[in-house]
C-alpha cells in the first residue's frame, strides 16, 4: 500500500520543528539524525503565527505549504490529519474544530489543562467516530513499558500492592522558563511539571498500575526557580482493592533519578531508567511465605547463598529504542489507524486519566486535603482561575 497520510503540524516550535524532521527526514535538532520517516507518513504542511517560524520553515521546507491560520491549513486540501504542538490550552480547542470538520487530530501531550475541556473534547470525538482521534503518549510504544503491563494484567504476580515512582530527570534552569511567556505560567501553560515534564508518567503510571480514587499531595511552587507553577511534587494515592501508591518529581535535580517500583503479591517489579526492567519472581507468594514460615525458616532463608537466597527469580530486559522512533512509531500506528482502521495504541479518550490525576494532585495541594479521583471538574476550574487571576496574565477560562 503507497497511500501516506499527509500530516498538518500546528506549531513550529521545539516539539513540531523535531516532527518535521521526523516527516521529511531532516535531523529535528542539531546534531541528531532524524529517524527514518514512518512509511504511510509524510509532512502535508506547516503552520505557526510567529514570523521568524515562517521565515525559518519557507527556508528549510520550501516544498511544503506554510499558514499562519491554522484552520485555513485545516480547509486547505493539504492535510489529511493534524498534530497540535501548541500551548496547552489550544489542544482541545483545535482538536474540537478539526473533529467537527472530519480532520483526524493527533493531539500532543497533555490531552488538556482541565479535565472539563478534556471530557468536552472526547464527547466530541465519541460523536464523530469516522474521524481518527489520537493522544501523542509515544512512551506507551516502549516496549519495556507494554511487557509490564502484560505482566502485571496476566495476574502471574498477583495484585499489586504498592508503586512508587521517582522522576527528578527533569532539570530545568531558569533560562528554560524565559524561553516563551506563556510558559511556566497558569494562564499560558497551566502549570508546571505535571502539565510539562510529567504527564507521560502520570499515564503510564495508570495505564500499567490502575486509575487511583484517592489523592494527597504536596506541591511546591517556584521552589528554588523564579517562577509561580509546581516544580516540586510528591503524592500518595489510594486505590479500590487497598493498594497505595507515590509519585515524586521535580525540575530542579541536577542528577536526577528515574525508578519505578512495583510490588505485588507475587513478586516485584522495578524499572531504572525507563530503560532496564527487572522482574522478580517470588518461588512463595508472599501471603504463602507469611502463613506458613517460622522465624527459623526465614534466618535461613536470608543466609542462603543463591540468588535471591532462594526466595525470588528474577528476568531482566531493557529498551533500546533510539531518539524519535517512539514519536514516529505513534504517527505510523495513527496513519494505519486512519488507513486500515489499526487499533491505537493510545487513543485521544485515554488523555483524559493523566489530566485528571494532574488536576486532582493541585486540588490536594491547594486545599490542603485528600480528594477523590474522578477530579471535582469545576472546583479545580474554579481553584484554577484563581491562580490565573492571581497572576494577571492571561484571561480566565
């Protein structure tokens, strides 16, 4: 099959510059070489209101169409499907638009600000079936990350228990923030961390472990940085069958950690890295091991001289994928959703779990008590507004 989907990139910026080097070919930053562009793939046109991105894209991609309205680009003809790498809160506003009109959206991470525009938006989508309707989650294309997940629903290691999370690989100076106005900013981006850095954790943290109904957090805002957004947070969650849960992250370790914890009834799962998985296999579940098992038995245990003391096995496998093969792998997997009606791997309905748990991580903060998961929509709206209004930058929503 030849037909590619043309793509539309909305926002020539960081992200949508590093796409269209995906889609022509053309290294994304410098010094790094594109990946290979997808095969039912290929940039249709380009589109961004700041003359500079014009000038830049007209030099570096003559062939292609530019339009400083992106819905022109939507009517135009040149696009079958477009890619929103704009400022958060234009998501669901142009993902809506294009649904309406029969454009297939890839929409990139978060789905949304607020979990009321993100619910609006996937109504939308449920009314309009024929349309495509993606959420940018290239790390559920990991494949150490799906090999969890299957591991964890066979139920081969029992309920979980506990997770925890650790992800302070996000270190961010002062220069980053200056970088654009609406960032790091309530009105422009809506927050920090958990809207920037952290939303692909915040889904894969659900996608593999479960949607947690309770919520605590503690936030810091501006925390040694000369902004007014989060960048400091840590969180403890409670979920239907008694299981808890952690999530720390923020953007000011210079060194940085990244490891995910999961224990289950059965075993143990730790992943360093994003990049290496350990499995540890109990030979005794350990509600086995706690009914039956006297004090002897476990000095002996824990003095034995195989691995593991002859309690657990453990299985380790890594991920090698190379920079871009996981964005270009959800823009291939979308084209054949389109094409041959291929399942997504992460359909646009699903973005509405990471703005949720966000929101419902700031709510804690900001009233200071535990809340319930599905977030209050329009408390956190309410709340939100505040902080905009407090800043006195952008208008509320």
């Amino acid at each position: 099959m030849d037909k590619k989907i043309r793509f539309g990139l909305i926002g020539i910026g960081a992200q949508g510059g590093a796409y269209a080097g995906f889609l022509t070919g053309k290294a994304g930053f410098p010094g790094m070489p594109a990946p290979e562009c997808p095969p039912h793939c290929a940039l249709g046109a380009l589109c961004d209101t700041d003359p500079a991105k014009e000038a830049m894209c007209k030099e570096k991609y003559p062939e292609y169409p530019f339009y400083t309205d992106w819905k022109e680009m939507v009517a135009s003809g040149n696009v079958d499907a477009v890619i929103t790498t704009v400022p958060h809160y234009l998501h669901t506003e142009i993902a809506i638009y294009c649904l309406e009109h029969g454009m297939h959206v890839l929409v990139e991470k978060p789905a949304g600000v607020y979990s009321k525009e993100v619910r609006l938006m996937n109504e939308c989508a449920a009314a309009h079936p024929e349309v495509s309707f993606g959420v940018m989650f290239n790390q559920r294309t990991n494949v150490l990350y799906q090999k969890v997940k299957e591991l964890i629903a066979s139920g081969e290691l029992g309920e979980i228990r506990r997770t925890s999370w650790i992800i302070n690989s996000w270190w961010r100076p002062d220069s980053y923030y200056r970088q654009s106005d609406w960032r790091a900013t309530w009105g422009g981006e809506g927050g920090g961390v958990l809207v920037n850095q952290a939303p692909h954790q915040l889904d894969l943290w659900q996608w593999m472990c479960g949607v947690p109904n309770k919520v605590y957090a503690k936030c810091l805002y501006g925390c040694h940085r000369d902004i007014v957004v989060e960048n400091d947070v840590t969180v403890v969650t409670g979920y239907p069958n008694g299981a808890t849960g952690s999530f720390v992250t923020c953007t000011h370790d210079a060194i940085g950690t990244d490891r995910l914890e999961i224990d289950l009834d059965g075993g143990k799962i730790v992943v360093d890295n994003s990049k290496t998985a350990t499995v540890y296999r109990m030979n005794k579940t350990e509600s086995e091991m706690n009914d039956t098992m006297s004090m002897m038995e476990v000095a002996q245990l824990t003095s034995g001289n195989s691995a593991g003391g002859g309690l657990y096995t453990t299985e380790t496998f890594e991920n090698t994928d190379g920079w871009g093969k996981q964005h270009t792998t959800v823009m291939e997997n979308f084209a054949m959703n389109i094409l041959e009606g291929t399942p997504l791997l992460a359909p646009g309905s699903d973005g509405i779990n990471g703005v949720n748990l966000a929101n419902a991580i700031l709510l804690s903060s900001w009233l200071e008590k535990e809340v319930d998961l599905p977030v209050d929509e329009d408390l956190y709206l309410a709340e939100l507004n505040k902080k905009i209004a407090e800043e006195g930058k952008f208008p509320t929503r």
